[in-house]
C-alpha cells in the first residue's frame, strides 16, 4: 500500500488547477443509464471513485471512452440490470444506479452497499422516495430487487430528512415518470443544481434545483447532451486551508468562491483573505496567526461536513479555542487521534470537538479511514515540524486528483513512496 512523506513546514507558493467535483461527476455519470443515446462530460476529475463507476456502468453495458478529462458513456442498450456487490461496495455512490436502471428498463438488482467508515449511511430515503414513484423494492440476498412494472408514476414526496444522494436519486428517476413529481425539503447542494442542469439538457423537465422544492414534470425519453461538471468546491476548500495553514499563498485556477457557502465566512474570520481573480481564487493569510472560530456542519449553504477535517486541522495550531461541530454524520472525527498524535489539544464530546490551538505540531505516521480525514492528515503534515507519513493513500485517490503533484509543485516537500502500510 503506497503511502505519504511528508516534511512540514514550507509555506505554499504558486498556483493549483482545480478539477471537477468529483460528488457530481459521479451523479452525471450516472444520469447516462437514462438515455440510449450518448452523454458527453467535460472536466471529469481523474479520481479512483470515478473509475470504479465506470466499472459499474460498463457491468450494465455503457460504453465509457474517456480522452483528457472527457467522458463519453453510451448507454444505447443496458446489457444488464444487476450491479454486483463486488463493484458496489467499494462505493457507495453506485447504489444511484437503481433509480435510473428502475425508470429506463423497469427493474433493477442492485447490491446494497452496506455502511461505511464515517457511519451506517443507510439509504432508506432512496427506497421510500423510490417506492412513492410506484416502485416495488425488496431486499433479498443482500440486494434491492426492484420492479416498476407500469412504470414510475409521478408523486408529491416531503424527505423526511435532507439527502444529497436520495435527491438525486428520486429526482434522476422522476425524469421518466408519468406525470409530475414535486420533492420537497430537498438538499439544495451545487451538485444538484449541476445534475439538474445536466438532466434539462438531456432533454427533462425540471424546476427549482437548488431551492427548497424541484418540480419534474416526466418525458417520455431523454437525449444525450454534452455538459461541463462544476469545479470541485471540497478540492478548493481543502487548498484554501492548505495555503493558509502553511502562511503561503496559492491561486487556485478555473474555480470560484460561489459554491463554498459558509466556509469561506468561517475562513474570513479566522484570518484568511481570499479574493476571486480572473482565473480563479487567490487565498493567504489576512495578517500573521489565525484565529480559532466556531464551524457547524450543516446542508448547504451551511459549513459542509466535506471540510469539517480540513478545518480541524487549520484550528489546531490557530490561536485560541475552537468548536467544531459535526452534524451530518455520526462518525466523522476519526482524524481526532491521528492530529492528537502529532501534538494537537483536541476533546471530543458526542459530535462536538474543542480544538485548542497549540503553537506546533510534531510529524508523526498517522493513517485515517476516509478520504477527508486522509487529506486533514496531508494538511497537518504540511504545518508540523519533522516527518508524517500518511498511510492508506488510496483513500486519498478516491477524491483528490494528483494531489501530491498539485501540492509538490507549490512547494511542499511531499513525496509518494510505495510500500506496505
Ligand atoms: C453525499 O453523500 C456526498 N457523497 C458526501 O461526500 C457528503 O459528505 C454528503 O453528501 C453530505 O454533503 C457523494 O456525493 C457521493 P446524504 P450522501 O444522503 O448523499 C443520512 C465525500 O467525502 N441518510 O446527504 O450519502 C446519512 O446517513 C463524501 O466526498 C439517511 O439516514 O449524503 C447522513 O447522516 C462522503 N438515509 C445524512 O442523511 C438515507 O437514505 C446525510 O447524508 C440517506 C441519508
């Protein structure tokens, strides 16, 4: 397993391209099942999870070519409509298939992806808003065996709580239901608004992504379309952190402070200057120390649980007291004893951290089990005096493209070594 060198302490000089989100690329990918003919994406980010969907797609027999970040998937005819639990256990996204698969070919067998590191994440939401459209879902032998034998039909759905995924789910599926579906209390994540767009332009009719109710009113077919994937807000976030804990000062190219929400207010009061360009972004530090400051997670626009890593590792060498709250997920501070091992002050209380700042971190071996607390990892190497080593990189590659490239290139004194963990 290749792991991370990292030697902190050099602030970060120059500029990073940022790719395209990868938490909406694999939800475009997936709105290919809907349609026989071919749907084009540009600014696909070249991560680990976006190759493992394409193994998904290509099970069920889309053809996927991909040249230079752009992804043309044919799905002109659907070979098969099971996604094994082979495939679908190594990311959980893929379960997404089951709605498209439901509205285009009326059944569908498809694994359940079970929990993961950052909690149970169950995926009752999808099901249920499934089932309002007329879908009839079973579990057998670990697997949602579902039936739409009339086809969906439209219907008024209230979540009973906000997922980004169960929107995306029911919205895909309610393209090709008869009649009209309204879904309310929606998430209203940049992601959504891109799919929908993404879904209009394949030739549905859907309102109000991105606001607290969408209207889809459903087509018979759809077409294919060509459409640009919005940049990655988590991978702008996490290099605004990244320069600023470093005391350095990046431009991050072909992305925009639109999508970050309350982050970016959190960063301004901590200290940090961020400033859009004509390329981009350009972030440093305001004036010398950063100051702790409180953040919750919440559904956009509030602080997203994405960062909530990153942050902690900004706040530990930040002076003062900082809490950190973790709302979305019941599981999301396992960076906490890694960043304790490298000399951070941090207790946890329930979904609460108090990070009090200390003047430096120590480098350490350290390891996480998701891909955020990984890069919080990368992030408080770059600060720390001495060596970290960060093991499991793979989680690493699921969501960052090329990151010790990105980060090499500004400076870091970063290195991949292959190896065993
Ligand atoms: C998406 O996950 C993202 N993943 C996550 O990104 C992100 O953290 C999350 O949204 C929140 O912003 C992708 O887009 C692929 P949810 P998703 O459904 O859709 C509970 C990353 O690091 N819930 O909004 O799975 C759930 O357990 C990741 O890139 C149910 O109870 O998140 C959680 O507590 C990880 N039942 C809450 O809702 C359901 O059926 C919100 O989850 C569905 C969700």
């Amino acid at each position: 397993m290749d792991r991370i060198a990292i030697t902190g302490g050099t602030p970060l000089k120059g500029e990073i391209a940022i790719a395209g989100a990868k938490n909406s690329a694999l939800k475009l990918m997936v709105a290919s099942l809907l349609t026989d003919q071919p749907l084009e994406l540009e600014n696909v980010p070249a991560v680990a999870d976006v190759t493992a969907l394409v193994r998904i797609l290509e099970e069920l027999g889309v053809v996927a070519t991909a040249q230079a970040g752009c992804m043309r998937l044919d799905a002109g005819s659907i070979a098969s409509t099971v996604a094994p639990y082979d495939l679908v256990r190594k990311m959980r996204a893929s379960v997404l298939v089951l709605g498209p698969l439901l509205a285009r070919c009326r059944q569908a067998r498809v694994s359940l992806p079970g929990g993961c590191a950052i909690g149970t994440r169950p995926v009752d939401l999808h099901i249920h808003g499934l089932e309002a459209l007329g879908a009839e879902i079973v579990l057998d032998q670990g697997y949602l065996v579902g039936h739409a034998r009339g086809g969906l039909v439209g219907a008024d759905i209230r979540f009973p709580q906000v997922s980004v995924g169960a929107t995306e789910h029911v919205m895909m599926a309610a393209t090709l239901a008869r009649g009209v579906t309204v879904l309310r209390n929606v998430a209203r994540e940049p992601e959504i608004v891109d799919l929908a767009r993404c879904l209009v332009a394949m030739g549905a009719r859907i309102e109000g992504a991105g606001g607290e109710a969408i209207r889809i009113e459903g087509v018979e077919r759809l077409g294919g379309a060509r459409h640009r994937v919005i940049p990655d807000r988590i991978e702008t976030g996490t290099y605004i952190m990244a320069a600023a804990a470093t005391d350095g000062e990046l431009e991050l190219l072909d992305t925009s402070l639109d999508h970050l929400g309350a982050a970016v207010d959190a960063l301004e009061r901590s200290g940090v200057a961020v400033e859009a360009t004509n390329r981009g972004i350009r972030v440093r530090r305001a004036n010398g120390r950063l100051a702790a400051v409180d953040a919750a997670t919440a559904p956009y626009p509030g602080f997203p649980t994405d960062l909530q890593a990153q942050m902690m590792a900004l706040m530990t060498t930040a002076r003062g007291e900082s809490h950190l709250e973790e709302n979305i997920f019941e599981n999301r501070f396992m960076h906490v004893p890694e960043l304790m091992r490298m000399g951070a002050d941090i207790q946890v209380h329930g979904g609460s951290a108090i990070v009090n700042g200390v003047a430096r971190l120590r480098g350490a071996p350290v390891m996480a089990t998701d891909l955020r607390a990984s890069v919080c990892l990368v992030l408080a190497g770059l600060i720390a005096e001495g060596e970290t080593v960060v093991n499991r990189v793979y989680h690493l590659d699921r969501g960052y493209e090329r990151l010790v490239e990105k980060l090499g290139a500004c400076g870091a004194l970063i290195e991949r070594q292959s190896g065993s963990a």
